[in-house]
C-alpha cells in the first residue's frame, strides 16, 4: 500500500517502489505527514482488505501500471467486495471495473455535465457508482441533479478546499455538506470528523 512511486517522502526507505520486494519494504517504517518516522510498518493490500472487514470501507485508487484486474481479484479472494470501492478517473476504466465484477462500488469522476451524460449511457447501473465531484465545490443544483438519479457525491477537499478550511475556519466544511456532498476526501480527517461529531452527524 503505497500512495508515491518512491519510498522518500512516506517511508525510511529511498527509491521506487517497483525497485524493491516486498520483504525489503515490509522491514520499513512509515512517516507521518511532518517526515518523523512512526512505529508502523507498511502492510501488503490482502493485510489491509482483510482488517477493512467490519471496520472501514476502503476508496482503492489503483496506481498507473498496476493491472485493474489483478486488485479486483484480490478484493474477491478476501471476500471484501462490500467494503471497496474502486476508484476510476475515466468512464472508460469505470466500464473495466464493471465488466471483471458488476457487483462492486465504483467512484467515477464527474465533475460536469458532460461526464454524467457519459455515465448515462456507458451501461453501468448507476447504483454501483459514487460520483467523484472534484476538488471544487459544484452548485446544489449539480449535487441535486446527482441525488435524484441516486448517486452519492464525493467532494475533494484535499488542497484548495481544505487551505480555505485552515483559514476561515472548520465549520466551512458543514458548508460542502449542506450544499450537497455527502463524502469529503480530505487530508485533515481528524478535524473533519471532530467538527461532525459535534454538529451531530
């Protein structure tokens, strides 16, 4: 499970990814987002799809060379279909994912209206999809239009949104959500999750 195709910024370890086995990173040591190292170490997917069973739904964004088909098997072989959602940035890949399993959750972007008519008439039943919405806020009329066909709505907080958060403020997230995302994909979830407590999500 590793996000960067080197090891610098997350790991101990320096070099691609693909330039070392698993055995070699497994003896590694995560960082945490200021570089100091933690006591975790970095665990292979089957590990992480087989503890995300009753604890977590998994949003897998599988990496560019990394073949769709080899992660979908394995998210079947641990029987963990009900807990991942596969991540597509094309109608196309999303197309792929339904094809090698229909029964599984697919976030696909759509960021616009042209992406939604290409979802309508790619074939996939728009209860397997979340809509990925960006990482700008869209109009209520565009979450709106989403949520009557029932797609849920990923907002990207990640960056920009989450900067405006820093400056004016958390309570800026309860914003997002009343305006129409139901998932925030953001890199402060700790203070997103504090804020919804206390609102009363």
């Amino acid at each position: 499970m590793m996000h960067d195709n080197t090891l610098d910024r997350t790991t101990t370890g320096t070099g691609l990814v693909k330039q070392h086995s698993l055995g070699e990173i497994k003896k590694l040591q995560l960082k945490d987002s200021e570089g100091n190292i933690t006591a975790y170490d970095i665990p292979p997917l089957r590990e992480v799809l087989e503890w995300t069973k009753g604890n977590a739904i998994l949003t897998l964004d599988i990496k560019k060379g990394v073949p769709l088909e080899k992660v979908i098997r394995l998210v079947e072989e641990t029987n963990s279909e009900a807990y991942a959602v596969i991540i597509t940035y094309n109608i196309e890949q999303a197309k792929e994912v339904y094809n090698f399993n229909p029964d599984l959750m697919i976030s696909a972007s759509i960021r616009n209206e042209e992406e939604l008519n290409s979802l309508l008439v790619s074939g996939i039943p728009l209860e397997n999809i979340i809509a990925f919405t960006g990482t700008s806020l869209k109009s209520a009329v565009f979450f709106d239009n989403l949520h009557a066909k029932g797609i849920y709505c990923i907002l990207g907080t990640l960056g920009n949104l989450d900067n405006k958060a820093i400056a004016k403020g958390d309570k800026i997230y309860l914003d997002f959500i009343s305006t129409g995302a139901d998932i925030l994909a953001t890199d402060r979830p700790i203070e997103v999750s504090v804020l919804l407590r206390e609102s009363g999500f």
